[in-house]
C-alpha cells in the first residue's frame, strides 16, 4: 500500500505518532516489548515504508547497523547474522552484511563506505589483536562492538568486547579427550594470529599442563604452506589437509582438537579418506556447534556457543553506544560455552604394537 502515514500506523496499533517514530528513528526508550511489537505488526500490516533519505536528512544517519565477519563461508557466521538481524528489525533496524577475510584494510574501507552512508555502528567479528586500522573512524564518533574478541591493548577507549570464554571451551574439549584416555592429542587451526584462535590455543595447552603433559611437545598443526592463512574461506579444506599430514606421522594423534566446526569436518573426512574410524581410531572435537555438527557421521562432539544471546547481546550494546549523547567507557561481555558430546569421541584406542 503506498501513501500510508505514521498517523495511520500509529491508529492501527493503538499508539501515539511519536511512539512510532521513535521506533521508526531506533529510539524505544522505556517502550514496552509489547508496544514495539504492536507497532512492528501494524507497520507489517499497512505496508508503511518510511522514507529513508528524508530521515537521514534529518538525523545524520539511517536505521541501519553493519556486520563484518571474516565470511559467511562458514555457517557460524551466517548463523550469527539471522540471529543479529532478529534483534535488529524488532527494533526497526536492518543489517548490512559484508565479508572482510580479516584483511584490515578491507576491513577499514568497509567501515569508511558505511559511515559515508549514515551507519553509525558495526559490529566487527575479525578478532584481530589491533584495531588501529578502525580507530580513526571510532575517534569520529563510530560505535563499534567487537564480536568473539576480549579487551586487548591499545584498544578505543569506548569499545564494547563481548565472545564466549574461548580458553574455557578449548579446555572443556581437550579435558574430555584427557578423561577419555587419550594423550597424543593434535590442536589443529589456521593462523593464530587473531584473539579468539590464541584463547582456543591457550585453554588447549593448559588442559595438558593440568594433566602433567608438556605443552611443549604439544602436536600443532596451523596451516599449510598453500592455505589461506586464516582457513576462513576452506576451513574444511584445511581441517582435510591437516588430518593427511598428522596421520601420516609414525606417532599419529589419536584425537585432535578443531579450532572450528567446519575445520573438524574437514577433519573427519580426512580421517576416512586414511580408511580410519571417526571416534574409534582417531576422535575429533569442534567448536561452535553449527547445525551441521549433529548431522555429521558421526555426529561431531563440539563446543556450543550460545549465539543467540551473543548476537541479542551485541545489538543491544551496539544500539545504547549510538543512542548515547556520550561514550562512556569500554566494556567486555564473556560468555560461557559448553560442552555437547556426541559420537566423534571416545576411548582412547589400544597403543599400536
């Protein structure tokens, strides 16, 4: 329907014209979520389209958010913009998705093409150790959340940093390989070079020191002279790549930790393309818990994310730094994972004679 008004949308969900408009201008103030309902559901049902260059005339910026990820190619990440795009539009923002490969200069055009067309918050998945290549934008009065990366330092004085406890999930899988009897485990992952990836490697080499092993001999396989560095784009590729080297190793793993889902995948076919068994010969543990995980065969023991209430968490910080009349001061949210076992695990096998 064309022509509709905020006048008519405000009738048709029982609410006053400047309660439309501020859910229209991302301002909800003390709205109750059944109010913004009402009014989402009567925006649903008219048709209303606000115009959108006329509200960028008016405030300098337009009811959208941007979201860099390293790339969609993995599911996690897809995965976490359906669920940062539900949190949006209940708040009558959309997002607009780009792919960096945690290149930080593609990364800054990015951000500088969105702040040229009103954005003012992104949030940043890359979980590089520095922002430097951003910062010129956020002392310009960008928002930024930083996704699946802790405080670092010489980070913006206003950055949010919300992950899950990535040193605690990768000491949960390898704690479980341990307990299972297992003592030649593999930590496998492209580049460590980003935050998270060094906390995934961390929780790995303290779970081995608490059981009495050298973290020193520890197996680690980080990529391959012809990968991309970070796997982002292949990580099952990498994951395949890897588990063809480690187990053509006369003292082969009998478990590997993933660094991802998709990596451990690539893992297991690996492991079947040597004609060994996924769980019984060599088990393997992921991160992430993507939907692929349980239909796997067999079914890939992983770490859950929470990613909803990640994603929920993100969008909410990010909409208080840009309502704010200030910036006030960094903050890090950390999640907790957990550990969901599944059939790509089990009992360390008998010692080879």
């Amino acid at each position: 329907m064309s022509g509709v008004t905020i006048y008519q949308v405000a009738r048709e969900a029982g609410v006053s014209p400047s309660t439309v408009s501020n859910f229209l201008n991302g301002r909800p103030g003390r709205m109750l979520p059944q109010t913004r309902t009402r009014v989402a559901d009567a925006i649903d049902r008219l048709g209303y389209r606000p115009n959108r260059a006329a509200r960028q005339l008016r405030t300098g910026r337009i009811q959208v958010v941007g979201l860099v990820v390293p790339s969609v190619a993995n599911p996690f990440w897809g995965n976490f913009a359906r669920y940062l795009e539900r949190a949006a539009l209940a708040d009558g923002y959309h997002v607009l998705l780009c792919n960096s490969e945690r290149e930080p200069d593609r990364e800054r055009r990015y951000l500088e093409e969105l702040w040229a067309d009103g954005i003012r918050g992104v949030v940043l998945c890359s979980s590089l150790p520095s922002l430097n290549h951003v910062l010129p934008l956020v002392e310009a009065g960008l928002s930024l959340v930083a996704f699946d990366r802790t405080a670092q330092a010489g980070d913006p004085g206003t950055l949010v940093n919300i992950s899950v406890d990535n040193v605690v999930g990768s000491h949960l899988a390898t704690a479980h390989l341990l307990e299972l009897g297992h003592r030649r485990i593999a930590f496998v992952s492209g580049s460590l070079r980003s935050v998270n990836r060094r906390e995934r490697f961390r929780g790995f080499t303290d779970a081995l020191e608490q059981a009495g092993l050298d973290p020193a001999e520890a197996i680690v396989w980080s990529g391959g002279a012809e990968q991309e560095p970070y796997g982002d784009l292949d990580a099952a590729g990498l994951g395949r790549t890897a588990a063809h080297e480690l187990l053509q190793s006369k003292d082969r793993p009998t478990a590997i930790v993933a660094i991802n889902d998709m990596c451990a995948l690539g893992i297991s076919a690996g492991i079947r393309d040597a004609g060994l068994r996924v769980g019984e010969d060599v088990s393997v543990v992921g991160f992430d818990d993507i939907v692929l995980a349980d239909l796997a065969a067999p079914p890939l023991t992983t770490v859950r994310q929470p990613i909803g209430d990640m994603a929920a968490a993100a969008f909410r910080h990010l909409l208080s730094r840009i309502d704010e009349a200030e910036a006030s001061p960094s903050q890090s949210l950390l999640l907790r994972p957990e550990l969901v076992v599944r059939a790509s695990t089990g009992p360390a096998p008998e010692p080879r004679e």
